[in-house]
C-alpha cells in the first residue's frame, strides 16, 4: 500500500485485494429451483426449504421500497449469484488444516485468529463468504452451555432452537431486503446462551464479501436466555470490486427476562471510488426483541464504509422495564450515501430508550439520519430521549434528519433533539495556538464529536474506529 | 349529498366552476384553467402518501361540497362580536362571498392613502398590474390538489398592497365567516408588502354555527426588501368543519415575516406553509399553537426554505391534546447550497392531557451547506409532576395547579399575538378550555 503517504481520502481501499480461492460458485439468477439448489447444497431440512419457498413468494409480490434518502441504479436480481463457498474436500479440524492463503488474508486484514483468540479472549467465528470455515474457542464456550456457531450447522445441531426463533423478530415479510434474505440467505451466527448465564468473553465474527457478484445474504440469530448476558461483535471489510455488490442482511435479536445483548458493529466495506464507482450496497434489517422484563438491547454502530448504506437497527421493547438503546457514528465521503437510524417501538410499561446519533458527511455525500419512536398505548411510564447531531465538511454534501415521533400515552416522555455544525475556524485556531496543526486538530475535534459513541465500544473496536475515522476524513478538511 | 370517492369525487367538487365569470385579467383566466386541468389529473391524498401519513381526510371525501348559492343575509349585529377593536380596515366574506356591507375599506376613512385593501373583483386596472405577477405565482398547486381546487374557483378574495415606504399603524383584519352546512368555500388572499414597508394582518376564520362545510384556503405574501408583516392567523372554524389551508410566502433581501397561527376549530384541520428565505439577510418567526380536544384532528406542515446566505429563521410549534384528539406536525428546515452562514432553530413541543390523545410529530433538517447553526428539538410529554408539586407547595389545589400550567403552556405563544384585543379574547379561549374540575 504504497499511497498510504498520499491525501488518505485519495488512498486506494487498504483492504482492497481478492483472496484467490476456488469458489463453488451457483449461476446467476433467482428462481425457486435456486433456492432449492442453496438449500440442497447445505442439506437442509424440509421447514427450512419451506421458510425459504414462502419467504420467495413473499418477495416476488413486493415492490422496491423508494422512500429513502439515497439514489442508486435499479439492482438486477438475476444478475447476482446466490450461492458462493469456498471449495473445501473434508472438513477441517485445527487451524493448520485451513487453506493458508486463507490464513494469509486474514493476516492482511490485521486479524490474526490465535492470537487474537488467545491475547484478547475473543472468539472468533470467521465467515469466509457464506461458509463457517474456522470456529475457535467454541469448546470453552460449550462447556458452561452456550452455543455458538453457524446458523447452518445449528439448523443441523440444534433444529429446534433455529426453528422456534428463526423468522419471529423480522417476519419473512417484513420488507423488500428481508424477504430476499429469508429465501436466499447463505450463512451467518447462531448464538445461544442458556439461562443464568453470562458469556466471558465478546463474541465476535469477521464477514467479508469475497468471489465477485455474489450478493451476501447474512443471517444471525442471537437469542439470550433469562438472566443471560452476551456481548456480541461484528466487523466488516470486502475486498476492492468495480460492479456493486447487494449485501442484504438479517439480524434478529431475542432478550427474555432480565437478559442483556449488545451488538456492536464496526462497518468498512468497499466504498467506491473518489468518483463514486463501484462499492457495497448494504441493505440491512437489524431488530432485536427485548421480550421479557427488565431485558436489554444494545446497538453500537460505526458506519465508514459501503457506497450505500440503508440500515435501521431496531429494538421492539415489549417487556415491561425493558430497555433499548443505540448508538451509532456514520461517516460519508465521496459519493457515499447512508440512511441510517433507528426504530424505538415502546410496547410494554415503563420502557427506556436512547438514541446518540452522530453523523459526519464530507466530499459529495449525503448523510441521513432516520428514526422512530412510537410509543404505544400500552407503554404507560415510557421514556425517550434522541440525539442526533451533524457535522458537515466541505459545502458539497449534506445532512438530513427525518425524526418520526408518534406517542400514543400521555404518561410517555418522548424528548428529541438535533444539532448540525461544521468545525470552526476558531476551534482550529486554538488547536494550532497550541502547536496542533489542522489534521490532527481535526482528528481530535471529530474524535471528541464521537465519543459518546466510541465509549459504548468493546475497547479493541474503540481503538480501531478511532483509526478508522481519521482514515477516512483526513485531507477532507482544511 | 351523495357519497362518491377518487377521481369522481373531485370532478364533483368542481361542479359550477365552469359558471364563474372570465376575470379581465388573463393570466387568471389561463390560471384557473390550468388549475382545472391539474384537478383532473391528481387524486385525493391518502394516508398511503407521506405527506398525509397520519393524516386521514378520508372523512371528507365522503361528503360531497358545493359552493354557496344563496348568500346568507348577515346583519353587522350578526357578526360584531368578531370585530377588533384596533382594526378600522376590515374585509369581511361570508361563505366565501365578499360582503361589502360588512367590511370598511380603507379608502372609507382617509382618501389620500396610497394602500389598497381589497376584494379581487373590484379590483382597479393599476392594481391589477401590481398582482399579475404574484397571484397564483407562489402556492404550487401541481401536486396540491387543493391548492388546485382553491385555484379552480379563483374569484373573489382579499387583496392587500403596501407600497413602498409605507407603514400601516392599524391591523387589517381579514374575517372570514361561515354560516350554511354543506358548503364549500375557497377564500384567498394575496398581500404584497412593497419594499420597506410595514403591516399587520390578521386572517381570521370563524363560523356562526356548527355545522358541516369545508374552508380551503390560499393564501399569498410577497416581501419586497426590508419589509416587515407580521401575520396572525386564527382558525376557530366549527368543530365539525374540515379546513385546509395553504400558504407561501416568500422573503427578499432583509425582510421580516413574523407568523402566529392558532389552530382552534375543526374537526379536520390540515395547515401547510411554505416560506421560502429568498434572498440575503431574511428573517423568519413562525409560531403556532394547537388547542384541541374530543376527537379533533390538527395538523401543520411548514417547510422554511434557507436558499440564500445570511438568513434567519426560528420556530415554536406547540399543541395541546385533549380527549381524543390528534395532533400532527411536520416541520421541514431545508439549507440549500449556497445558503452558508444560516441560522436557525425549530422546536416542537406536545402536551398530551389524556392516555387517548396522540400526537405524531416530525421535525425534519435538509441541509446542504456546511457553515450553519440549525438545530431541531421536539418533546411530548404531559405536565412536569415537579411543578405541579411546587405549586401545591404555594397552596394551590391539584387541579388548580394542573389548569395553571396548562394554560401558561398556551399563554406562551398568545402573548407573542402584537394585537391586545385579539390577545385577551384568546387567553380567555385558552382559558376556558384548559380549565377542568
């Protein structure tokens, strides 16, 4: 990465290589006899090929949504390959078994699997395209119960539990994004931890878009039983491509009585080009269910990268006390576009949400917040409080907020507030009074801008978003 | 009255449009047939339309509207209690029709003045040539459909022209009145406040009765440089009525627009105003204030559009949800490009007094230059059990306390109302309505 002393916005994809690795690759197209195909190759059983079959008819009656804020050229579904994994003849043991190119790009990315799994107590479950190729640490996690793995071998191991779950947080119908993902999805985590049970160590998955053209169709379950307490870590990085790339995701969430999940996600895929060419689409559903009393739901975001983003972590607080909470950063520059923010449904009574939301838009981005907060009838005593705030560099792009706030209690606080401003030309000049020249100053003040956020952070993604950000905004300003 | 939906129901509507008499003016002549025209092309909205999501007018189609026929023979007696007691220049339309008896013209009390009041029809050739240009020329009724149909039955109306240089001291009052059911009437008005002027209006929409009847209404007003309006709007329509209102305004170069409107009546109320921040160093204050109950429904739509360096704009919507009432507010703040160094604040603030009252509120930031200071905040909420508790310290009841801080949380946008009348006879409104036992 020979550009690394040049302008860093100018500086090409740092992750940006393609692994090469003999793909199985399934042809292009989307019709039933594909969705038999992926659910063929992963033997799957009957509920599961049925789910998939409903959720295709679902879609095919749906319409595209065109409500948010970002433009994009029509996606061809029969242009895209829905089933991509890598070729391997038996399955591996211990990680010397790996493929070691395999290895050799995780190194590149800066996540070397042992050591992180042994220095930082972080197991790492790789997603390498669609297929779990790698799983440490699981023994240890199995001992005390709980259950971590991909959701195509839990839908072997564990049918049951993926059965009573799968589907009930973001219906097959939901939406567009979510109902392509039901009839097509690939891979992704299951996670399951019993009652009374606190899991030790962050849990955490690498996904990565790799064989060109295939769309990545995640889907994760994560479902906390009561008393339980898991803190859950996703990051992100694809490789350079030229074509856009669909990522339409699902996670669903499940928090029972007096349970506790966090979702922490730090996003850098590919973005495009300074020009605006190429880069990820990314289509995500996210709803956690905080069902039963004085459970908890955590969104942690950190949204760099991706041309598009169009995501709306969710919590749908049903039990009483129950909490929900989302913090996210989203940064744009170029020709980035991101829609992103988040739904607060207040059902049962005395029910808490907060929502920080930081946006940042350079170049010719355009950053939009978009949130709701419906407080039910039901949700007597219900608590709110919003904010989002903006911060604009450079007179090309933009930042738009569209809060949508229904209450339908008068017991309910609901409490909104957003701000936009740029970094002045004062605070630079004290920076600089001060010996601090005007890229770190901005470093620092943007820094400062997104700490509510980074706090929420598990400490190694703290440090690695802090990376990120000046990454990505440095040369923008100035 | 039949009961008829869609496209059908809006041709309807326009029943009798085709009897209006040619005005002298071209243009608004060419207006209203276009207006006809988008009538026919566009549908009714519904709550599938992001601009009416939660607002269903679906009771409204239902119901079929013509214009008045036979004028309601009004007596000054009749409708006295209206008047302002500051306002000597009063245009007065009953169901929509200008009712000369009732109204003083400014031309009745000083010859020599160079500002015109008055209504549409009678107006003079040189007026005319004034309005061309502005009439129709701000409210966009190609997707508004009725903007449209308000447009359609472009008649009569009231027209203000200040010129420039000119203060006017007194209010000018703009009373609207309405009297039969089942009528639907199109009032317009058009004020041009020529550069360095200064003038009050008050556009007022009362009704005699409670009845049914729709009031759809447009209004105008155009800010020359420096010019100053301050324009207070008062919908106290029958709590059966349906109203929808439209307003545009548009700002030049350093002017001021001050806005109070007060949603009252109705039992659908859907008030949209566009202000658009046209040159450098414009200055906007919009205020409002909802006051609803049973099963009322009100709902504002503003959009201030920052086009242009150096502008100013600040906002208070608040609303009072009783019963079953439902409040809606959609406040768009958009900065464009160019519109460095704006500055402008918006805040939304909901009291809501019963578990069955809702309220959907929106507050919206477009912003598209870096160097700004915008910020939005919206609350709902009922009252703060920490005041109501410091004021029981002091001695008074609950209930006393309660009614109290619901009328103060009222007061706050009626004190801003610059006509002393106008403002003792709301307080008192407020008052009457924010008192339970």
């Amino acid at each position: 990465m020979s550009a690394a002393i040049q302008n860093i916005v100018n500086q090409p994809y740092k992750h940006g290589f393609v692994t090469e690795i003999e793909s199985d690759v399934a042809p292009k197209g989307l019709n039933e006899d594909t969705i038999r195909l992926i659910s063929t190759k992963k033997n799957e059983p009957e509920w599961l090929l049925n789910f998939r079959l409903k959720a295709y008819q679902h879609w095919l009656k749906m319409e595209e949504p065109k409500w948010s804020n970002v433009k994009y050229q029509k996606i061809d579904f029969q242009a895209i390959s829905y089933y991509s994994a890598p070729k391997s003849k038996k399955k591996l043991a211990s990680m010397d078994e790996v493929d070691p190119e395999l290895l050799r790009t995780f190194e590149k990315l800066g996540v070397p699997m042992q050591e992180r799994a042994a220095l930082a107590g972080v197991a790492v479950d790789v997603i390498f395209d669609s297929v779990s190729v790698a799983t440490t640490y699981k023994e240890k996690l199995a001992e005390i119960g709980i259950i971590f793995c991909s959701i195509s071998e839990a839908v072997h191991t564990h049918p049951e539990l993926v059965k009573q779950y799968l589907g009930t947080v973001v219906p097959i119908g939901d939406n567009y994004y979510a109902a392509l993902n039901s009839a097509v999805f690939t891979d992704g985590s299951f996670c399951f931890i019993p009652k009374g049970v606190k899991c030790p160590m962050d849990l955490s998955t690498y996904f990565r878009i790799n064989t060109q053209d295939s769309g990545q169709f995640e889907r994760t379950l994560i479902i906390a039983e009561e008393e339980a307490t898991v803190s859950y870590l996703e990051g992100c990085t694809a490789p350079k491509f030229d074509t856009n790339q669909l990522h339409a995701a699902v996670v669903e969430l499940i928090a029972h009585d007096n349970a506790n999940i966090k979702y922490s996600t730090v996003q850098n895929w590919y973005a495009g080009d300074e020009n605006g060419v190429g880069g990820i689409y990314n289509f995500v559903t996210k709803r956690g269910l905080a069902k039963g009393k004085n459970s908890r739901i955590s969104w942690t975001q950190v949204e760099t990268g991706s041309a598009i983003t169009w995501k709306y972590p969710s919590c749908v607080l049903q039990g009483d006390n129950s909490v929900g909470e989302f913090y996210s950063v989203a940064v744009t520059n170029n020709y980035q576009q991101a829609d992103t923010g988040t739904k607060m449904i207040h059902i049962g009574k005395n029910t808490r949400s907060t929502i920080v939301s930081k946006g940042i838009s350079a170049g010719h981005s355009t950053n939009s917040y978009r949130g709701l907060v419906r407080i039910a009838p039901t949700a007597a005593g219900a608590r709110n409080f919003s904010q989002c705030d903006s911060l604009l560099i450079g007179n090309q792009c933009s930042a738009n907020t569209f809060p949508y706030i229904q209450v339908r209690n008068n017991s309910a606080k609901v409490e909104h507030e957003a701000s936009t401003s740029k970094i002045g030309e004062n605070q630079l000049f004290y920076f600089a009074q001060r010996g601090i020249g005007n890229e770190e100053a901005v470093s620092m003040i943007i820094n400062g801008f997104c700490k509510d956020v980074f706090q929420q952070l598990p400490m190694e993604f703290a440090v690695e978003a802090t990376n990120l950000l000046g990454l990505k905004l440095e040369g923008s300003v100035g | 009255m039949s009961v008829v939906t869609g496209d059908s129901y809006l041709k309807s509507l326009l029943q009798g449009q085709s009897q209006l008499s040619a005005s002298p003016l071209e243009r608004l002549n060419r207006l209203r047939a276009n207006a006809v025209d988008r009538v026919s092309a566009l549908r009714m909205p519904t709550i599938r339309d992001e601009e009416w999501r939660f607002t269903d007018i679906s009771p409204l189609t239902k119901l079929s509207f013509q214009p008045i026929r036979i004028v309601s023979p009004l007596q000054v007696s009749d409708v006295e209690h209206f008047y302002l007691a500051e306002s000597v220049t009063r245009l007065v339309f009953v169901d929509g029709v200008y009712a000369p008896h009732l109204s003083t013209q400014l031309s009745d009390i000083s010859k020599d003045s160079s500002v015109v009041v008055s209504n549409l029809s009678a107006a003079t050739s040189e007026d005319l040539a004034t309005i061309e240009p502005h009439l129709g020329h701000h409210t966009e009724f190609q997707d508004n459909v009725f903007a449209a149909l308000n447009t359609a039955f472009l008649h009569e109306g009231a027209f203000i022209i200040v010129p420039r240089n000119i203060s006017v001291e007194m209010p000018v009052h703009l009373l609207f009145i309405a009297t039969q059911k089942e009528v639907a009437s199109y009032p317009r008005c058009l004020l041009i406040a020529g550069s360095g002027s200064t003038v009050t209006v008050l556009e007022d929409y009362v009704s005699l009765q409670e009845e049914t009847y729709v009031t759809n209404t447009v209004a105008e007003i155009v800010l020359a440089d420096n010019a100053i309006v301050n324009h207070i709007r008062i919908q106290r329509d029958s709590n059966q009525a349906f109203h929808i209102a439209n307003c545009a305004v548009s700002l030049a170069r350093a002017s001021r627009y001050q806005s109070i409107s007060v949603a009252l009546g109705a039992r659908i109320s859907r008030y949209n105003l566009n202000v658009l921040l046209a040159d450098e160093g414009a200055e906007c204050t919009v205020d409002g204030l909802a006051l609803i109950s049973n099963r009322q429904l009100a709902d504002t739509h503003t959009c201030i559009d920052h086009t242009k360096p150096h502008c100013t704009s600040r906002q208070l919507h608040k609303c009072i949800v009783d019963d079953a009432a439902h409040a809606v507010f959609n406040g768009k703040i958009m900065v464009r490009p160019d519109a460095q160094f704006t500055d402008s604040s918006q805040s939304n603030r909901n009291l809501l007094l019963t578990s069955k009252a809702r309220v959907d509120t929106k507050p919206q930031l477009e912003i598209f230059a870096d160097d700004v200071k915008c910020a939005h905040g919206a609350t709902v909420g009922q009252l703060d059990n920490e005041e109501i508790f410091y004021l029981k310290s002091r001695g008074l009841s609950e209930i006393t306390a309660r009614n109290l801080l619901t009328y103060a949380f009222g007061a706050e946008i009626i004190d801003r109302i610059p006509i002393a009348s106008l403002k003792f006879q709301l307080e008192q409104t407020v008052l009457e309505q924010t008192q339970k036992s």
